[in-house]
C-alpha cells in the first residue's frame, strides 16, 4: 500500500479542515516512524482529531468499508480479509493493530484515496466506529473474558453489540455461528452470514445469555436448554487445512501462518470478502502472502536461536498459542500494564499442563504471579530476568517466545523491532 497525499477519502474531496487534519497526521505518523517513536499508528490520528473532531467520519466518507471485531484473533483476520479484498482494488487497513478511532485515523489519513478499507476495531468500540464509518459489513468473531479490570464482563458486550445492530438494520453482519455470545449480539440483526470456525475456548459461555439457562452441547452444535438460543447453520466452514464456502465448494489453504485458528480466520476473511464480490478461488491464494501481523508469528534468528514470537493476552489466546508452539524451550512473558489489564487473576483460567516436560523460562514485571500459577499447574520453570538472558539460557534452535501484549512489544523492541 502507498500512501496517497491527495486531499480525498475514498473518491470524494476532503473539506478544508479535515484537509488539513489529515496532512498534519500523515506528517506526524511519518516523523513517528523515522525517528524510531514508533509506528505512528496513534499518534497521526490524535493530532488529526484534534484538529478535526469528525475527521474518522470524512476520511471514511467514499469508501467500502468493512470492520473486523471481536476479544481474540482480530488484527490476524483484518489483515487476510485486507488481503482477499485486494483482489478488487486498493485496500486501507490499520495493519499494525492500533483499533480505536485515533488508529482508524491515522490509518485512513496514511492510505489517501482507496475504494476500500477493513478495520480492526476494539470491541469496546465498536458502537462509535460505526457510527463515524458507515460499514457496509462487520465481522464478529468472538467474546470472551479479557482485562478483567477494565474490560465489560462477556455477557455485558454481547448485549452492547445486540443493541447497536438493533439500530443498524442495514448493516450486513459475517458472525461465529459456535459462539453463543456472537449469536446472541447478532440477533437483533436482520443480514447475517454465518461462519464456524470452531470454538476451543468454551468457559465463557456456559450460560444462555438470554435467559440464564444452560448451554447444552453435542460435537459443534449447541443450544439453550430452554430453546431461547440455538447454533445457527453455518454458510462458511472448515476441515482440516481447507474453507469450504456456501456453495460446498473447497478451498485448500496454504496459510505461512500457524494453527488452526488461522483457518478460521481465513473462513472469516474469504466471507466478508465474498460479500464485496471477491471469488474463493481467488481470495484464498492472497492469504498465504500473509507471513507475520505485526510481530505476532514472526521467526527471528539471534546467537543461534530460532525465535518465534506468539502474542497472548487473555485465556482464549493462550490455549491457541499452546496449540501452535511446537515441543520446544518456550519463554513465558507477562506485564500488568495498561494495555494488558492490571489484574493478573486471569493466569489462572489458563492450562498450562501443556508445557511439562519442556524447558520453561519466565520473565516481565509480573513473572512472580506466572511463577504461583506453573506451579500449582505442575510446570517446572526458570526464571530470566532479562529476554537476552532468555536467548542465553536456551540451547541452540528453536525458542517459542509466548507474552502479552506489553511484554510482546518490549521483545520486539529487544529484536530493534525488525519484525
């Protein structure tokens, strides 16, 4: 993608103001990144706004919008469905993840004129970023526990969503037909697409969020046991390393990234894409230029060590990272910052049985709390002060690196950020 210093959003021009805006966040974003402060993902789209308060609205104003939300695998999935929309035309994403308004902003302002754009948006956010947006689809991919010191509790966000779609009939919903969550958020809606990718994680939806009655399950199907909620017939589904769309039709994937979660979230990227008009069989061969988002999956070699980096934040996330990490000496790294939540409690809704027998090493502000919590699951471990002692502390080959979200980015920082 190039970016465009045109005064235009989408193919309609820029009132004088939001002109301006926009120029001064491209300006800010680009000093951000030469000067090494960061990715300037934030700090173009603050100013902008300060300048201009609707700018979000004006830059999204002519475009195709899609949104992508949900608590676990958004920033993975904008980026495949930014890659399937390709096939269309020029797409404007925030690709590094920053998905509240001031990343859309700046993401937008970055991009100039495109006919497209698909944005990661915070669930928490969600409602806003639509009304400034005017998306013709969103996707929904899941809810479920995170930063519990700051986050609305699941079934809170469910009903949040719910309510939005209520008031938004005209949007076009691509929603997770195996999370009783998603489905009730979806209900109100009146276009919905539905997919199954699975859901692993289940500990947060035990309970009907419409009447309180239990979930029951058989294989991937599920209902409440009062009849309130029943899983919804998927359109869109997977098997193995394939897509399978609504026609029944199969599309083997040949995905650079790891896990099974990232087939769902290829089912989710090739259906919103669909919507635009993108054909399968020419979305899906887009996905698998898709190597590394944002650090998260990226293979680094330093001293010897082949090092792959896997972000994890709340409970859902770890049990995936588990799944992609291979046998290997794995680094465990864990901050208490504002962007991870200040309550560690949630260590303790993870398994990390999968980890005995390997070598273990822990580190971050909060690797004391991590410490309680292998031990009382049965997990040996070292504690490293330092990722460089970490580096050190492995033999030679592969070091499966597993952190939330500030430790993640403090690693990347460590690596001078080269992935």
């Amino acid at each position: 993608m190039t970016e465009n210093l045109e005064p235009v959003a989408g193919d309609k021009k820029l009132p004088l103001r939001a002109t301006l805006a926009a120029s001064v966040s491209r300006t800010a974003a680009a000093l951000s990144r030469a000067t090494g402060r960061g990715d300037g993902s934030v700090i173009g789209g603050k100013l902008g706004m300060m300048i201009d308060p609707d700018l979000l609205a004006h830059l999204a104003a002519g475009r195709q919008i899609a949104l992508v939300s949900g608590t676990n695998g958004k920033t993975t999935t904008t980026r495949f469905t930014a890659a399937a929309l390709g096939v269309l035309g020029e797409v404007a994403t925030n690709s590094f993840g920053a998905n509240m308004p001031t990343g859309h902003t700046s993401a937008l302002a970055r991009a100039g004129s495109t006919p497209f754009a698909v944005l990661e948006v915070d669930e928490h956010w969600l409602p806003k970023v639509i009304n400034a947006t005017s998306p013709l689809v969103v996707a929904l991919l899941n809810l479920s526990r995170d930063q519990l010191d700051r986050a609305r509790e699941v079934a809170m966000m469910a009903q949040l969503w719910r309510d939005t779609f209520e008031q938004h009939p005209e949007i076009h919903l691509v929603a997770n037909a195996d999370d009783p969550m998603v489905v009730y958020a979806a209900g109100k809606a009146t276009d919905v697409t539905w997919f199954s990718a699975g859901q692993r994680w289940r500990e947060d939806a035990h309970v009907c969020p419409a009447c309180n009655s239990h979930i029951e399950r058989q294989g991937d199907d599920w209902r409440c046991q009062n009849g309130d909620l029943v899983r919804p017939r998927p359109q869109w589904t997977i098997d193995g390393s394939a897509v399978i769309d609504p026609t029944g039709k199969r599309h083997e994937l040949k995905l650079q990234l790891p896990g099974q979660v990232n087939v769902g979230n290829s089912a989710t990227a090739l259906a919103v894409a669909y919507f635009f008009g993108v054909d399968p069989t020419e979305g899906a061969p887009k996905l698998a230029d898709v190597a590394s988002v944002a650090g998260r999956y990226a293979q680094v070699e330093r001293k010897g060590r082949q090092i792959r980096l896997l972000l994890a934040k709340n409970p859902a996330s770890w049990l995936e990272a588990f799944d992609m990490a291979q046998d290997a000496p794995t680094l465990l790294a864990i901050n208490a910052r504002d962007p991870d939540g200040y309550d560690t409690s949630w260590l303790f809704d993870v398994d990390f049985s999968p980890l005995r027998g390997r070598q273990v090493l822990i580190t971050g502000e909060r690797a004391y709390d991590l410490a309680v919590r292998l031990q009382v699951n049965g997990v040996e471990f070292a504690h490293v002060t330092t990722f460089a002692k970490a580096i050190d502390s492995a033999p030679p080959g592969r070091l499966e690196v597993i952190a939330n979200y500030s430790a993640f980015q403090d690693i990347r920082a460590e690596l001078d950020r080269v992935v």
